[in-house]
C-alpha cells in the first residue's frame, strides 16, 4: 500500500524538480502554478466536497481542538526557543515558529488523503486550513510586524507603525478573503443549507479539483531547485525534529484523549501533522529576510516528511 500511495507522490515531485531544472518551466511559471491550486483549483475541491458533506460530519470539535492546540504549543514553544535561546529578532522567531507548527496542507496533504479516503478528506484538510490560517498565519504576521515595527525609530514608529489592532484586523481581513477561506466558508454553508450544487457546476469544479493534487506536488518538486542546505546548525535540526517528529505525536496524543474520535480521524490528523513545512514558509522566510535559515529546513522537512509519512502509512495498513 505504502507503494501505490508514496511512490506516484514521489514520482510527481520528481517530474517537477527536472522540468525546473532542466528550465522546461520557468520560475515564473513556477508561481503561476502556485497560485492556480491556491486559489483556484484546491478551492475547487474544497468547494464541491464539503457541499456534499452532511453537516453533522464536518463538525468535529475533537478534530479542531486537538490540532489547534497542538499547533498553539508548538509555534509558543518554537518562539520562545529562537527569541531567547538563539536570541533571533521578535520577526524571525515569528516567521521560524510557523515553520515549526504548520504543514503543508494544501498541497501535499490534500494529494496524500484523497488518495487514501477520497473527498472524505476534505473534512480534515479544511479543519486543518482553518486552524492554520486563522490561527497560526495569522499569529505569525501580527507578530512579524509588530517585531518590524519595534526595530524603527520613535520617529518612524510615529509616521508610519500600525497600532497591533490595526496590523491584526488587516492580517484577518486577508486570511478572512483568501480563496481558500471563502470556499470553505461556502461549503459549510451548503452543507448547513442543504442545497445541492447545480449539476454542471458541480462537475466544473470536481474537473477543477482532481487537478490539485498532481499541479501541487509538480510544484512542489519544482520549488526545491536551488534551494541548498546551507544553513545546517541546531536550530534547523530542532525546528525540522518540532515539526515532522513532535507535532505529529502531538496530534495523536490530543486525539487520543479526546472523545468521539474516529480512527480515520486519528490517522488523518497525525499524518497531516508530520507533513513537511509549507512552501510559504519559505516565502515568508525570504520576505522577512530569514533567506537560507528558511529554506535549509523547508527542504530537510520535506525529506524527512516523506519518510515519516511513509511510515505512518505503513502502520495505518499493516
């Protein structure tokens, strides 16, 4: 099993890294890409899936709490190591702390569950986006900037620096209209409704769908040329071990104290919890100037991600 599922994943990354490398694609057809599963393709199936879901089977409180809290520790537990043990600006620690308590959902995760339950995914990959983004991203950014703002002059600070509210209510507001967000939101409200999606639109957006998973990890492959490992030091091997290690044991040890959790449940929550750290904490990363210290452990993440994966699917199965 383990075979059927891993290896089209690594195949599919790997067509991507040699297109990227052999420049049949550009990097800006790189980012292209992206942004078509991002906000068009991935919502596509969020969308359709979670409209054909009985609402009494996408509230799942257990679910919710469990991973939120877990990814609440974990990104405290990750700032207060980089801010006060390696000493990094109130920005990096932010910026590193998402490293440490957010996977890669969109993308890998959602090609990893369909595979192995089908749209049922789409129940835990949404809860898990919502726990991210609302929470995590949004943490992640207000104290990014609060830390950019810090750094300025009185002066500075006087013309130009946001109140936190203000920085808070703008990063909300963003999350808040993303693709991603708005086709959840849509969803649970069909779902809640009972309304059925018209069905030409319904096939439109399941021809949408069934092309995110495959473009995501294409990008994903094509994402890691040139990115090194020049940035091997404790930090990175701590943060990498938080993420693809703890949290995942996180998620399994909350699920499994919590009632009315499912076996399914329980897999699909610790598996998305070992995936590897998100693309756009490497963006982030280079944004807030993190560079290498960003992507040496987006890469490692995603090495040794694949191979925690692996095994987990092979106990699920076993």
């Amino acid at each position: 099993m383990v075979i059927s599922v891993i290896l089209p994943l690594v195949l599919l990354t790997l067509i991507g890294y040699f297109s990227a490398k052999l420049k049949l694609v550009e990097r800006s057809h790189i980012a292209a890409l992206s942004n078509f599963v991002i906000k068009i393709s991935l919502p596509a199936f969020l969308l359709y899936a979670l409209a054909d879901k009985d609402i009494y089977a996408l509230w799942q409180p257990s679910y919710f709490l469990a991973y939120g809290l877990a990814s609440l520790l974990l990104f405290g537990a990750a700032f207060f190591m980089f801010r006060h043990y390696f000493q990094m600006s109130m920005t990096h620690s932010a910026v590193m702390s998402m490293g440490a308590s957010m996977s890669n959902t969109g993308f890998i995760g959602t090609a990893i569950l369909t595979m192995l339950i089908g749209s049922h995914a789409a129940i835990y990959i949404s809860l898990t986006l919502l726990v991210e983004n609302l929470m995590i991203v949004v943490l992640m950014l207000c104290l990014a900037e609060i830390g950019l703002s810090h750094g300025k002059s009185l002066a500075e600070q006087a013309q130009s620096a946001p109140s936190p509210i203000q920085v808070l209510l703008k990063t909300l507001k963003g999350v808040l209209l993303h693709p991603v967000i708005v086709s959840i939101m849509l969803g649970l409200i069909c779902s809640l409704m009972s309304w059925q999606l018209p069905e030409q639109l319904h096939k439109v957006l399941t021809m949408l769908g069934n092309t995110a998973a495959p473009i995501a990890l294409f990008v994903i492959g094509a994402s890691l040329v040139g990115v090194g490992l020049k940035a091997l030091n404790l930090g990175t091997w701590l943060l990498v071990s938080m993420k693809v290690v703890l949290m995942p044991l996180l998620v399994f040890g909350f699920l499994s104290m919590l009632p009315n959790v499912s076996q399914e449940m329980l897999y699909a929550g610790t598996l998305i919890a070992a995936l590897p750290m998100p693309v756009s904490f490497g963006i982030f990363g280079q944004a807030y100037g993190l560079n290498e210290k960003a992507l040496t452990p987006l890469m490692l993440s995603t090495i040794f991600g694949f191979a925690v994966i692996s095994l987990l699917i092979v106990q699920w199965y076993s």
